[in-house]
C-alpha cells in the first residue's frame, strides 16, 4: 500500500472524528436547519443525521481498505511473477552457459 493509499484512509477517518464542540456544532446547525423547516427538532432526528454521517465515512474507509488491498495484492502477484520470470530466465542462462562450457571442453579434448 503506498502513501497515497494511506492518506486516503487517513483522511475517512478524520472526516468521522468529531470532537465534543463539532457535536454541538452540529446539532445547532441541525436545529436551525429543522426550525427553518418548521419542523420539531428531535434528539432521534440528531441521531440519525450523527449515524448517517458515521456511516457515510465508515463507507469511504472500507472502500479505501479495500482498494489498497487489491493494489497490494496485485502489487504482491506482480512481484512474484517477475521473481519466477527472472530465476527462469537465470536457470536459463545458467544452463547455456554450462552447456557451452561442455561444448568448449569437448573441443579441446579431442
């Protein structure tokens, strides 16, 4: 997971931190907003503005999570793969060199 992978998750995770003054913030701007609508404010109404909120960004954590772990995994494949490309490609060489070596050494011998 690289950086930029993290400091999206970071960043979900401080848009869902709020402290004790953005609650109170929050649920004046709630109020005013239910007021100017004519409507009751309620705590239940709060609640659900608070869980929606909570919920919205828990959604942006988990899909950050997950993304960083597909570009991990693929990351991950695409090192193994180039690993047994290069010890194939090694055992190769290694297995021409041998069999020019022979080939030299047969030369001189007869």
């Amino acid at each position: 997971m690289d950086n930029q992978d993290y400091n999206k998750a970071e960043n979900a995770v401080e848009k869902a931190k709020w402290t004790v003054n953005d609650y109170a913030d929050r649920a004046k701007d709630y109020i005013r907003e239910q007021r100017e609508k004519n409507l009751e404010p309620t705590a239940e109404g709060w609640m659900n503005r608070a869980k929606e909120n909570v919920s919205d960004a828990w959604e942006d954590t988990k899909d950050t999570v997950s993304n960083a772990w597909e570009e991990t995994k693929d990351w991950a494949e695409n090192a193994w793969d180039n690993t047994k490309d290069a010890a194939d490609d090694a055992w190769d060489a290694t297995k021409d060199a041998a069999s020019d070596a022979k080939n030299e050494i047969d030369k001189a011998t007869n």
